[in-house]
C-alpha cells in the first residue's frame, strides 16, 4: 500500500465518521438560538432564548449558554498557507441542569452581557510601536464574536453557535 492509497483510505474515514456523527446528532434533535438582535455594544446585555427540538427524550447534564470570541490567524511558510482558529474570549454558564429533557419543543429564556474590556486598537503613547502593533493585529484578523449553545449529553453534544458582532 502506497501513500497516496493510505491518504485515500484516511480521508474516506474521516468522511464516513463525519457522517455518522452528524446523523447521531440528528436522532437526537437539533437546537436554536433566537436573539433580539445581532449588533451589541461592549458592556450590554445579550437576551434570547435557546430552543430545544428533540426527536426523544435525552439525559443531559446541562444545557449551557455562552460567548465565544474567535479569531483566525494566518501563517505562511513559503508556497505553502495555512489559518487556524484562537479562542480569544470563552465564557459559558448553565441555564439548566442535569436531567431529562422531554421529546418535543422546549424553550429556555437567557441573558448574557458581552464583555467590556474588548479594546480593537493598542494606545500606548509611543506612535512607533502603536502603529507597528496595530497593524499586527489588523493582520491577524478582526475578532468573531459568537453566542453559543450546547446540550451536554452522552456521546455527541448537540451545539449551535450563532454570530453577533460587538463593537
């Protein structure tokens, strides 16, 4: 067996593990995130519901809700290109608990506040440095910012991430 059959063989697994964990997850039923609105302030609060639709019931652990802020990264090594994504801001926190969640619609109203401390420019009173560093950081990407919701259940969690922006 040569390489290129052995990444072959690799990449049809990963599609076959890809598809059984997705119709798992779609057994189990699905969630949403209903917001007010998509277009926050830093310091305000996010208010919403999460909405369970499931096939059946399911024993969770928790339902948490939270707020994600990500940013993708670029790097480059010759021809070769490559980006990935850092957790920049990660907070979550229970809006229920572990128990069994019944088959059908549930709906559970939340509140969150987005974070205040969010500063897009570096002010260090040197104009040198500031304009060096906030063209590093305009390179790397502007931060994406989430509201997240996950079900926490045995096996595969079912999870919807819902984008907003905050400025």
């Amino acid at each position: 067996m040569n390489l290129d059959q052995i990444f072959i063989y690799a990449i049809v697994l990963a599609v076959v593990i890809f598809i059984i964990s997705y119709i798992i997850k779609m057994l189990k039923g699905k969630i949403a995130i209903e917001l007010e609105k998509f277009e926050y302030s830093t310091g305000e609060e996010i208010k919403g519901q999460v909405i369970l639709k499931l096939r059946k019931e399911v024993k969770a652990t928790a339902l948490n809700i939270g707020i994600i802020g990500e940013r993708k990264q670029k790097s480059s090594f010759g021809r070769k290109s490559s980006s990935q994504k850092n957790a920049v801001y990660e907070f979550k926190k229970p809006i229920s608990g572990e128990k069994i969640y019944p088959a059908g619609e549930s709906k559970f109203d939340f509140k969150l506040k987005t974070p205040s401390n969010i500063e897009s420019k570096i002010n260090s009173g040197n104009a040198t440095v500031d304009t060096m560093m906030n063209t590093m950081l305009s390179y790397a990407g502007m931060i994406r910012w989430y509201v997240v919701a996950e079900l926490e259940v045995a096996g595969l969690n079912i999870k919807k991430k819902v984008q907003i922006n905050i400025s």
